[in-house]
C-alpha cells in the first residue's frame, strides 16, 4: 500500500507543471463550490439566528395590507405575552443613491427597544432617540455605507409614503446577537402616521411580541389568531424562525439554482482531473507494458492510476479547501457582509462543507480514473511495448 | 502560416483530452449562456406586458403599482383630462387595484407573493392580446376570478375550478385561465375589483390608471397631470415603468450568474492549458521539423492558439447549444421590484449565443496562450535531436 502511495506520488511530480495546473484547476473548482455552498447555507442559517422567545404577527393573506393599530393592545393583553410593538414597513429610499437597498421601518420606538433588546444603544443615544420625533437610528453598518454620524442629517425619500422624510440620526446601534440587521433604519411610526390622511391612520404592517416561555410559542400563537379570527381583518403569528424561513419560499427557484450550479462545478473538476490522468496513462503506456512483461498483473497497473488519481484529488480537496477559507470567510464574506447585510448577515463556511468539499474531491478524482484505470487494466503486453507515446 | 487541418487531426488524435477539456468549457459556456438567458427572459416577460401607445399613472413617489394609491375621485380626473385622444376604439382607460397575497408554493418549502389585480369590465378590452384559453371569464361583480397560464398550478388553489380565500368567508373560484403572449400579466390573478378592494378595505381607492395615449400625445397628457400639484400623480410610458420593473432583478441575476461563470471559466483555461501543454510537450520533435521546413516562430504560435481557440468554439458551441435547451424550463421568483411572483422563460436570442462564443474564444485565447508561447520558443535543433 505505501508503495502504491509512493509510486503515485513520484509519477505526479515526473510532470510537475501539468499537476500543477490540475491541482490549481481542481482547487479553484474547490473554491467555487465551497462559495457555492456558503451563499447556499447563509441563507438558510440566517433563521437560525431568530429569537427563540418572539413571535410576530402579520395579516393573514398579505404582507403588503395593514391591520389596525388596536391589535397591539388586543395582544399585549394575551397571557404569555410579556411585551409587543408594532411597525410598518416604509420602503425608503436614499434620494441620492436610489438603487442601494437598506431597509427602512418606522416603529413605535420605546415598545421596540424593549421587545429587540439584542440591538445595543447608547442610553444618552436612546434617550435622543426617544425624545426627538424626527429622530432615527441606524445599524452601525449601514452608518459606514452611507457614511452617517450621530447628529447628521438624512432625507429619505418615501415610496409607499410618498415625499421626503427628514430624519435626524439620533443613533448608532450595535447588535448582541445577530438575530438584528445592522444595516437597518428605524425611526418614529408616529412621525409617519400623524402625516398620513385620517383614513389611512393607525394602520400598521406586523407585530413583534416577546413571549414568557419559548416553549409556549405555538400555544400563544394560535391564541392570538383565534381572537382575531371573528374580526374583520385575521391574522397570522408565527416564531420569528419560521417567519425567516418562510422568506425562502419567494427564491427557492434561486436556490435550487444554485444548486445545481454547485453540481456542474463537480463536473468540471472531474473533467480536468480525468484530462490530466487520461494523460499520464497514455504517455505511460510503454512503461505500463514494461511492468506487466517482468510480471505485475493487470490489476496493479489499474491501482497505479487509481492511486495516482486519489493523491490528485485529496492534494486539490487540501489546497481548494485551505486557499476556501481566506478567500470566502475573509474576503468575500466581510465584503459581503459589510455591503449586503441585508442579504447575508452571516457568510460563513458551514464546517459541513469543508467535510462535502473533502470528500468530494476524492470521489471525483476516483470516477475520473475509473476509464483510465480500465484502459491500463486492459492493456496488451505487446500493444503496449509497440505503442509510441 | 501552418495549415488549420494539422490542428483539426491533432486535437482528434487525442480524442479523450481534447474532449474532456472541450466539455468542461461547454459546461462554463452552459452556465455562462443560461444566466444571459435567464437576465433577458425578465426584461421580455416584463416588457411583454407594455403596450406602445399606453401610459400609466401612479401616485408620485411610488415605485411599483402594489405601493401606489390613487382616489377614486382622482381617477376621474384623469379619465376625463382635456389632453387625452377623444375617440378611440375600445376604452379610453382603465382603473385597477393590485395587492400582493401569500399562498403556499407547490413543490418547495414556504410560500410566496401572488399578485391580485382587481380588473373592470373594461379590463381586457384595455389589453386586446389578452385570451381566455381554459373556462371561461369571471361574471362581473362575482366572487370569480380568472388566472395566468404561467401562474396556474404553481400555488396552492391557483388551479381551473379551485377555490382560495382572499380572508375569511370570502373565497373565490377560479374559472378561467388566461394567456398573453408569455407577458409578466400571465403571473397575475385577475379577480373583481370590488371583491379585492372590500377583501382589503380599500373601497374608494385604485392602485394605478391606465391610459391609451399615442406617444405623440403623451407628453401634452404627462405635463396636463403633472401639472396638477392637487393630484400628486406621476405619469411614465408602460414600457418605460416595464423596464424598471426588470431592472433590479434581472441585474442582481446578471452580476451574480457572471461572477459565478467568470469563476468557472479559470477551471476551464487551466484544463484547455493542460492540453494544449501536452499537445506542445509531446510533439516537440514536429514542432521542430516544423521551424526547420521554414515556418516562423509567429506561425507556430498562432497555430497553436488557433488550435486552443478551435478546441473552445467547440467547447462554446457545444455548451451554447445545451444552454438552448434550458429554453425549455421556466424560472418562477420574486421580482425585487413589484413583490410578487413571476414566472420566467430562459429566453435565447442572438446576442446570448454571440456573448457566449466570444467569451468562449476568450477561454481558449488565455488559456492557450503559455502552451503557445512555449511551442514557439522550441529551438529546432535541439528539438530534432531529442
């Protein structure tokens, strides 16, 4: 066996450059899937960062329709409820950069401090906050991007609540956990709704709730929609979790997408690797009919290419999977998440992947021999000593 | 210069190295197209919705009619504005409601955004090219709704003859399926407007107006209403608001799909530089005889770039042809932009098919580039003697 190992090894450095090549070929094919599977796992691990002890509750058939602001107290008032806010959604944008996404909520401000209490503020910033109508906060990344400081000034500009909103920056917040987006926007629901007509007041887009015993959650829930099921507008409450998760449902054809992008990937590593194995074989096919003539059997010049092939494959799982971590987790990861928070809160290599990506590279390497194996299995003596490479 | 056949026999005298770094740059080249593909299948189905000689109206500042709100009074103003053409066939406009609803996805975890408009009587005369093809159409004022080809079958109760719930006691029927010409409409579920507006306490507002005004007519029509500060409406071409719709989407698709291929496209050189290196490797003895009959250092290097380059078109072409088949599949996601489902074509055209060749011959061009510069370096004697 060790000979085997040894034997493969020094065949792949007879040709240095090519291994080279195949190696850095198959690494970056490594790199791909493990990035791949990191967009992949973010997205779906970004509910698993959810507050286990919150609920929220939105209208039963639609994001986009309101429910009425005394819901809030109807909820505050269920046993198991400890706290509730309330917020819509305000779509803004930046007037002057439009295409950039953040998302921008108005809440009522002192409920919302109290049910998210992971978001980390200042108690002279929360304080400004409270008191100042016009006052916002925002996640101290989005501060980097739009390249704000406390006691600035920002026009947002309003498409669901046409017009521009001036808000004053009254704060930075950080986040404990990462169940908050640091690249939000809150500011007052008041602020927004005393500027709305008097038909369109005191409407609002979700509820949050903490609740006593997480445990108690689908209990509390289904408590909640039964007291609005005989009202006019009926609700829907669910954990934070299964809210997050069911965001997923709107790109799931994204996701087998890419998916199946991260499948082709394989394919072409097995391509370069079985390319570069194919050629060894026929290069060495006097040599191979060397051995066989001073007695080794068939089946030791198949194992010399499977062997030549696994050392191929476990050297690329290595170096893809070492050069995955810098580049994924360091690079792209920070970029990404500094830039599109709201996208990847968390880009990180799932430990998961790097075992896929390992054991990947090995059976890869192993199917790509298999048709060379065979061929050098079924070599002929004098075929092969009559051959010209 | 060296004859082009001495490529074609060389790349087929190594059949299982040619073809094996000819199919991983078809399978980057696949990716590549597919993505191109997919990009312009958003712009189309979402263009396909725009009429030439129509406008929209919308409340200024929004962005995507599901944000928009217009008072019924307005909408008569508009209707009846001085600017717009007296007499033309079929209705002069049209004012409809457009909400988004969850209902559960088939066949993945979840659920997603529907889009609802509710429709006029004048609804489908406004938009001729719109055709009843299964059931019938929904009777007025009734809790019937008719729904897309595209969107039919891909949620819970969005099938012929099934029912969904709008809220509670008020579900309505699905009578009838209706296509347009592979346009984002056939996403739509096009119930009654009074049944979607008392559904979502909207009674007394629209979402947006449409209007048919020839695009000679239109800028006299955009400054009447624009005009009229009390109205606070924005007017734009449905082609024009069709477009942005796409953008964001069909842009995050396109940055993502070609970040991923550019990716995959270093795999593919470093297996077409591999071959063509063993091709220069092993035929180092012709190469010299090659230099020796008089072919210059130039001719060598381009004969061996314009065999990389032969190996890649092959490759694309391949690929690019694969890709044609994903024509086949539609795509159904959330468009960022109105919020609610569309289902896609992968939509091949010309440019797709060109874009892919030329990013093909690019692979080939880079990654036979070393092998070449190597094969032209070959001294001849030396070469000879070996």
């Amino acid at each position: 066996m060790m000979n085997f190992i040894r034997i493969s090894a020094r065949n792949l450095l007879r040709n240095k450059l090519r291994t080279t090549l195949t190696v850095l070929g198959a690494s970056v094919a490594i790199i791909a899937f493990v990035m791949l599977r990191t967009v992949l796992s973010a997205w779906s691990t970004a509910a698993d960062f959810a507050a286990k002890d919150r609920i929220a509750t939105r209208h039963k058939v639609s994001f986009v329709i309101t429910m009425p602001k005394n819901y809030v107290d109807q909820i505050r008032a269920v046993p198991g409820v400890k706290s509730a806010t309330y917020a819509i959604w305000f779509g803004g944008k930046n007037p002057k950069k439009p295409e950039q996404f953040f998302a921008t909520m108005a809440f009522d401000a002192p409920s919302m401090l109290e049910v998210f209490d992971e978001l980390v503020l200042a108690p002279d910033q929360q304080q400004a906050f409270l008191a100042d109508k016009q006052g916002a906060i925002i996640g101290d990344v989005l501060a980097r991007q739009l390249g704000l400081k406390v006691g600035d000034r920002f026009t947002l500009q309003g498409s669901i609540y046409p017009g521009d909103w001036p808000l004053n920056i009254t704060g930075i917040y950080t986040a404990t956990k990462k169940s908050i987006d640091r690249s939000s926007m809150f500011f007052h629901y008041s602020y927004v709704n005393d500027s709305l007509p008097p038909d369109r007041q005191d409407q609002i887009g979700w509820i949050a709730s903490r609740i006593d015993d997480p445990g108690r959650g689908p209990a509390i829930s289904a408590a909640i929609d039964q007291m609005f099921d005989v009202k006019d507008i009926q609700t829907t409450t669910m954990s934070e979790r299964a809210m997050n998760l069911s965001f997923m449902g709107m790109i799931s054809s994204l996701l087998k997408a890419l998916d199946v992008i991260s499948i082709i990937i394989l394919f072409i590593m097995m391509m370069i690797l079985g390319n570069t194995i194919a050629m060894g074989v026929r290069e060495r096919t006097r040599e191979y009919g060397v051995l066989r003539a001073i007695g080794f059997p068939p089946a030791s010049i198949a194992w010399f290419v499977v062997g030549e092939a696994a050392v191929t494959g476990i050297v690329s799982g290595i170096v893809g999977l070492a050069l995955s971590f810098p580049i994924v987790e360091l690079g792209l990861g920070r970029l990404l998440e500094e830039n599109m928070g709201a996208w990847f809160p968390y880009f990180r290599i799932d430990p998961k992947t790097y075992v896929m990506g390992m054991g990947l590279a090995l059976v890869l390497a192993l199917a790509a021999s298999i048709v060379p194996a065979r061929n050098a299995f079924r070599l002929q003596v004098t075929d092969a000593l009559r051959r010209l490479a | 210069m060296v004859p082009i056949s001495y490529n074609l026999r060389n790349l087929k005298v190594r059949k299982t190295t040619s073809a094996a770094a000819a199919f991983g740059l078809a399978l980057v080249v696949f990716v590549f197209a597919s993505v191109l593909m997919l990009s312009n299948g958003i712009k189309k189905t979402l263009g396909r919705s725009a009429s030439p000689d129509a406008a929209l109206v919308l409340r200024k500042g929004a962005t995507a009619e599901i944000e928009s709100v217009i008072e019924d009074a307005n909408v008569n103003l508009v209707l009846n504005d001085t600017s717009l053409p007296q007499s033309v066939s079929g209705p002069r406009g049209v004012s409809e409601s457009v909400v988004v609803i969850l209902l559960d996805k088939i066949g993945a975890d979840g659920f997603s955004n529907a889009a609802v408009r509710g429709i006029r009587p004048d609804s489908f005369a406004f938009r001729p090219s719109i055709k009843i093809v299964e059931g019938r159409m929904p009777q007025e004022g009734s809790d019937e709704v008719v729904i897309g080809r595209a969107i039919s079958g891909r949620f819970k109760g969005l099938t012929l003859g099934e029912s969904f719930e709008l809220k509670k006691n008020r579900s309505v029927k699905v009578v009838g399926v209706f296509e347009d010409g592979g346009s984002s409409n056939e996403s739509e579920v096009w119930a009654d407007i009074d049944t979607v507006r008392t559904a979502f306490k909207r009674e007394g507002y629209t979402s947006a107006i449409r209007v048919r005004v020839s695009p000679s007519q239109f800028d006299t029509f955009k400054a009447s209403i624009e005009s009229n500060r009390q109205l606070n409406l924005a007017v734009m071409k449905e082609a024009v608001y069709y477009e942005k719709q796409s953008e964001g989407t069909s842009l995050f698709i396109s940055i993502m799909g070609t970040m991923i291929a550019l990716f995959f496209s270093i795999g593919a050189m470093l297996g077409a530089t591999i071959t063509m290196h063993a091709a220069v490797a092993n035929r180092q003895r012709e190469i010299g005889t090659l230099r020796a009959l008089g072919f210059s250092k130039a001719s060598i290097l381009f004969s061996f770039l314009l065999e990389s380059i032969i190996l890649s078109i092959i490759g694309g072409g391949i690929g690019a042809l694969a890709s044609l088949a994903m024509g086949l599949v539609s795509f159904s996601m959330v468009n960022f932009a109105s919020w609610s489902e569309i289902v896609f074509r992968f939509e091949p055209d010309g440019g797709v098919i060109v874009g892919s060749m030329i990013f093909a011959t690019v692979m080939g061009l880079v990654g036979g580039f070393l092998p070449a510069i190597r094969a032209a370096r070959i001294n001849p004697i030396e070469a000879m003697r070996a």
